[in-house]
C-alpha cells in the first residue's frame, strides 16, 4: 500500500507540473523515476519511453502507466494513471475559466509566451538525453544508432513520413544490422 501511495504522489507532482502535454513532462518523469526515486535506470526509462512512442495514447499517461506497472503491477498502473491525470483535469478546467476570462490581458499573453519558452527546453532537455543514452551509453560512441538516427532526423524533416512507418523502418533496420556486428 506505501508503493501505491507513493506512486499516486509521485505522479500527482509530475501532473501538477507538466506544463506544455505529453513529450514536455517526460523529463519530469525521468527525473523523478531515475534521478529521484532510482526505480528504474536511465537505460529501462529509453526503453520505456521507445515503447510508450510505439503505442496510442497520450505520452505522459503511456509512460505512467508503464512505469507504474513495473513498479507494482496493475495496482500501480492505476495508481501513477490517477496520479497524472487528477492533477492536470483540475488545473485545466482553472485554467480554462481563468484564460477565457482574461484571455485579452497583456499580462497573461506574456506568462503564455514565457510558458512556451519553458515548454521548448523541458522537450530539448529530454530529447539531448536520449540521444545521448542511445548514441553513447557509456562506451564508445555507436555509428549505427547515430546513422539511424541522422538517417531518420533527415527523412522526418525532408519527406514528414508516418512517424510509426518510420519508427518501425529503423527497428526494422536495427533488426537486421546489430546481430551482425
């Protein structure tokens, strides 16, 4: 029952301060899940996180959802489900009323800009450790993860295929390359 609690509260502080949606609050995840409470390590979040991006739904809530199995089965699952999503319902519906009502003020049209700003770093954060883990975990820099990786940033950019499509390619890839090497 503690780890339930626990879990409930961990995932409420990340619900309370997930500001920008889904990809902004796995960082907060991510610290609190590896840095804070070393339920899992940096290497098992990637990997959550990779499979939370192969499955529908909202990112944070995947990820909750993920983690709060592997802590305590479905129990936990439900416990980091709640924990998530209670906090951000109640702050939205405030939110909503609040900004509807003074939507026309300088002041709330300069927090929403400063807001966004603070959006953009969380997921830059997030994304530069990732990459980091995956093309350098802590041995010699691996050339296929950078080539797959430089390899699906361009096809992104340039030809803005189905995400999934191009997910699956490059696990596809992977595959067929790392046995071999």
């Amino acid at each position: 029952m503690k780890l339930l609690l626990d879990i409930v509260w961990t995932f409420m502080q990340i619900g309370i301060l997930s500001f920008g949606g889904g990809y902004a609050s796995v960082s907060l995840v991510e610290k609190q899940v590896v840095a804070i409470k070393h339920w899992m390590t940096y290497s098992e979040f990637a990997d959550i996180v990779t499979i939370d991006e192969l499955t529908p739904g909202p990112v944070a809530i995947n990820a909750a959802t993920f983690v709060g199995t592997r802590m305590a089965g479905i129990p936990g699952a439900i416990a980091a489900t709640i924990g998530t999503v209670l906090p951000s319902c109640l702050i939205t519906l405030l939110l909503a009323y609040l900004y509807k009502k003074y939507r026309d003020l300088t002041a709330v049209n300069g927090a929403v800009s400063g807001l966004r700003s603070m959006v953009v770093a969380l997921i830059a954060s997030t994304t530069l450790g990732i990459l980091q883990n995956t093309i350098y975990a802590g041995g010699p820099i691996d050339p296929i993860a950078v080539t797959l990786f430089l390899l699906a940033i361009s096809v992104l950019r340039r030809y803005h295929p189905n995400p999934i499509l191009l997910m699956l390619g490059c696990g596809l890839l992977g595959l067929l390359i790392y046995p071999f090497i």
